[in-house]
C-alpha cells in the first residue's frame, strides 16, 4: 500500500492522501465532480481519479465503500472539514468507558492479547483525545518485553490511577475534537511565554540526566500551575506525550491543567546559550539574572505536591 500510495502522489499527483491501512481519504472542494464510468456514479474528481488508478493497477473495491460527503465516517469516527471537527460518537465513547473501568481492577489477571486489546482501543481514541495519552504509560510498562499472548498479567497500583484518570477525562471531556490551527508563531503578541530551565552539575551519569530531565519537566509544570496560561516543559516528553514514571505523573498533572483551562500549548527547544535569564535562575545565580534583565522580578514557588509523592 506504501508503493501504491508514492504512485498515487508522485506520479499521479493526487495530492493531499491520507491513509489509513487500506483506506484513503482526501478533500475536495464543492462542485468538482467527476464521472466514473463503472459504478455509473459522480464522485468528487479526486476520489475518480483514484478509483481509475486501483482499475490500472488490478487493486478490487466495492461501490458500497466508496463514500463522500459533507460529514463522513472515518475509521469510527465523524470527519467534518467545513467545521474543521472530528467527533466521537458518545455510544461508542460510553462502551469504552465501561471497558477501562472493567479491566482496571486491582490484582486482577488478563492476559497480554487483552491488554493489547486495550491499548488498540485506547490508542484509536487518542485520534480525537490526544492529550490522554499518558494514561497508557503503566500499561506500556507492564506490558514491555512479553510475548506470551495467552499469559496472564496481573493489574497494578498505577495502572488503576492512570487507567482510572483516562477514563474519567473520556467520559467528561467534549466528544469533539476541533481543529483550530495548524499554524502557530511563538512570537505572536496574544500568547503567553514561559521560558524555563533546569539544572545540575554536568556530567554524564544516567541517574543524574533523569533527574535533571524530571527537574526540567517539574519547573515547567510548576509555572503552568502559577499562571495557569500555557504550558511548556522537556520537548521531548510533551512531543510525544509519553513519560515513564514518575516523570508520567508530572505529565498529568499538567495536562490535568490543560484541559481544565482550555490551553492550546506548543513545545520549542531553546538553546542555554539563549535562554540566559532561566538558565541563570535555574543555577540560582540570581546576579548574573538581575544583570540581564533589571525589571525581573524573582519569586520562590513550591512545585505541585502532588507530582512529588508523600514522602518527598
């Protein structure tokens, strides 16, 4: 299909594909219609000349499968590209929900092809809820290195808080997924900025580069949480919205804070040399920051509770 696919953009040209398995989809704009002689019908020109391309290359399809539409169903859900939404149908959120609270029972076995069931679902729901990710991470971890499909796996502490927050959030948040932008500038006047920056001592121990990854990620969470406006921390944690613990709890927290707030949020690296001011906050050398910006203002903060456990 990957082949068919480089045919279809680069030699055909039908531009703007998206696939999913066996299954393309595009757009096309109202009144570009053209005929297909086969099925004695008018598809938009588009799906036309890809229904032309699958006959050259011997690919089968059915007339039934061969939809458009203002609103269509795509791989389960509503796709609707005049409103830019894609919405899922609450049926079928519903019947999730009653299955991630079923399977997050403490000590409770299921077996690895079950739990990856699960994880299928879930992974298809992050189409439209694409924050939650992090609910996933106890069970990615529980679940790392096996191969015994008919094995039985016994469910955890976290996995019950994690599967237990997902569900929770499924069954609270809006079923429609609205696509505002796909643009965004970081210099744009009506965003709020937050730089920040976390330290230790150099060196190339592992224990310590976590830790420090974990101080980068709770720096930021703390001031999403002072100022409640926008939320950046460790680029690479936010991209993929992926965290092992305790790190996944941090994330969270934050995102926890995200949705409560509605607060659309970009992640960018910027460079220590850069990123003077926060990097001199981060090492505690308060002149050195007063020096390039005289108006700062520095205040203490305590890092959300939390995220950093009871004993700690």
């Amino acid at each position: 299909m990957c082949l068919v696919i480089w045919i279809t953009i680069f030699v055909k040209f039908i531009l703007d594909l998206k696939v999913y398995m066996d299954d393309a989809f595009s757009f096309n704009e109202e009144d570009d219609f053209t005929y297909y002689p086969p099925y004695d019908t008018y598809y938009p020109t588009k799906q036309t000349k890809l229904l032309l391309l699958w006959d050259e290359l011997g690919i089968p399809h059915d007339k039934a499968k061969q939809i458009w539409g203002c609103r269509i169903e795509i791989i389960g859900f509503i796709v609707d590209p005049n409103h830019m939404s894609v919405e899922f149908r609450q049926e079928k959120r519903d019947l999730l929900v009653h299955n991630l609270r079923e399977f997050t029972v403490h000590r409770q076995r299921w077996t690895l092809r079950e739990y990856l069931r699960i994880v299928g679902w879930c992974n298809w729901s992050f189409n439209v809820f694409p924050l939650l990710r992090p609910g996933l991470s106890a069970l990615y971890q529980k679940t790392r290195g096996k191969k015994k499909m008919f094995a039985p796996i016994q469910v955890n502490n976290l996995m019950v808080y994690e599967l237990s927050w997902l569900a929770s959030h499924l069954q609270s948040a809006p079923g429609i997924l609205l696509l505002d932008s796909l643009q965004w500038n970081p210099f744009n006047d009506d965003c709020f900025k937050i730089y920040a920056s976390g330290s230790l001592a150099s060196t190339s121990d592992s224990n310590v580069l976590s830790l420090k990854k974990l101080l980068e990620a709770l720096t930021i969470c703390s001031a999403i949480r002072a100022c409640v406006s926008l939320l950046t921390f460790a680029v690479d944690i936010v991209q993929s919205l992926k965290a092992d613990s305790p790190h996944n709890q941090i994330l969270i927290c934050s995102v926890d804070n995200i949705l409560a707030h509605n607060i659309d949020f970009r992640v960018l690296h910027v460079a220590g040399v850069d990123n003077d001011v926060a990097d001199a906050l981060s090492r505690l050398d308060n002149i050195r920051a007063e020096v390039l910006s005289p108006d700062i203002q520095i205040n203490s903060f305590t890092p959300p509770r939390e995220v950093l456990g009871h004993s700690r």
